[in-house]
C-alpha cells in the first residue's frame, strides 16, 4: 500500500524523536502542509504567524511537544513555524 500510514520507531530526548520523525517521512510532512494550506486561503507566512500565536499556551502546558516539534521542522528541514 503506497499511502498507507508509516510506522515510524524513534528513541531519544523529545528533540530527538522529533527529528529522527521529521527525517523519516520529510516529504509526506510537506505534502500535509501543502493539502493543509490548499484548503484555506492563507500563505505560509500568515499561517505560520497564527501557527506561532499559540506557542506560548504550547510552551506552557506541554514543554516536551514543543521540543519534538522543533526536532520535527529540524529533521523534515522546514521552519518551526509550519512544523507547529
């Protein structure tokens, strides 16, 4: 099945397993960006802003995703702020 969901195993800190994630299945995390930004009439840019509106609540109430986001966009090597 080409478009079955992956399984993807990672071990290590929260950065860590986010961007051995973020490596593993780069492309399919760009193409959901792509179908995600398609369906609204927003840029990058402004979902991103809105995206980074929420870090804060983010940063507060789960610390540890927000390492794992930033290994994500590290790993599939796209801006922090589309990975959130």
């Amino acid at each position: 099945m080409k478009d079955s969901f992956p399984f993807v195993r990672v071990k290590g800190s929260r950065y860590a397993m986010g961007r051995q994630h973020g490596e593993i299945v780069a492309d399919r995390i760009r193409r959901f960006i792509d179908i995600i930004l398609k369906g609204t009439k927003m840029g990058r840019e402004e979902a991103g802003q809105r995206a980074m509106r929420f870090l804060p609540l983010f940063e507060r109430f789960s610390p540890g995703l927000v390492e794992e986001v930033r290994g994500l966009a590290d790993g599939a090597n796209i801006p922090f702020e589309e990975a959130l």
